[in-house]
C-alpha cells in the first residue's frame, strides 16, 4: 500500500536512507552519508512530499518529491529490491504530477537503468561539488494528447 508519510515514521524512513545510499553508492566514502543524515532528516524530508510503500506494517520503500516536481529520494529496502515497488511508487507520483526530475550518479548505473525503464530521459550531466563525482539530472514528462 502506498500512502503518505506519518510523523512516526520517519526514523524507519531514514534508515532505509542511510543503508541504502550506503550500498548503492560505494564510491563515496560513508561518513558523506552519516554526515548528511541529520540534514536530511530535519531539513529534507520535513519539506518534501514523502510517500512510503508499505506492507506487513514493514516500510519497503519510500519517495520524497520536493518542490512538486524532484524526486529528492526514492529508496527501497535491498531485500525488496526488483520486485516493482520502486516503479510503483514512480507510477504513483507519475499520477499527481506532470513532470518529474532528479538528480542520479553516472556511476549509480542500476538506478540510471531504472530510471530509463521509467520514462526519465537524461537531460544534462553536473559535477556534483560535495563529493566529487557526476551526476545526470534526468527528466519525465507528462504526455498531452489531443483529440
């Protein structure tokens, strides 16, 4: 079931960052992430428009989406990991939005690859200033048909 984040859930939610950034991305140092938690935790998620996947009373996965269009986090659990939650919960803010952007590390090739499945396109490539490495900022939008 996905629904929207409740205030009780958030320490979950931010174990789910911390392990996953962790595992996906092992070409940066983890005290980035451990250094970035509190951040995250009091400034991010707090701001965002966060929507958790959630099953068994287990939290699975989560997206955080900031400034009605970024895509500022989306997570899943590394056990529930290719079983379509993550596109789920894409296909649920693909729902309320019309568009939708993020930002994704080159080297992060898994995610790219998802996002791509998704319907994201890469729209440019940055340097990103924190931690040295590049990443795509990738972009969907909305189809209009007209009749």
């Amino acid at each position: 079931m996905i629904k929207q984040l409740e205030d009780d859930e958030i320490e979950r939610v931010m174990n789910i960052w911390l392990t996953t950034n962790i595992n996906a991305h092992n070409f940066i140092q983890e005290e980035y992430w451990v250094r970035n938690y509190d951040l995250v935790k009091n400034e991010y998620i707090p701001n965002s428009k966060t929507f958790v996947y959630k099953e068994d009373d287990i939290i699975k996965a989560f997206i955080s989406i900031l400034e009605d269009s970024f895509i500022g986090a989306l997570f899943v659990l590394k056990e529930y990991q290719g079983q379509g939650i993550g596109k789920k919960l894409i296909n649920y803010c693909k729902k309320i939005y019309s568009n939708l952007e993020l930002a994704v590390y080159v080297q992060n090739t898994a995610s790219v690859n998802f996002y791509k499945h998704c319907g994201f396109e890469v729209k440019k490539e940055q340097n990103v200033e924190d931690t040295g490495f590049s990443e795509y900022i990738m972009e969907w939008v909305k189809k209009k048909y007209y009749i």
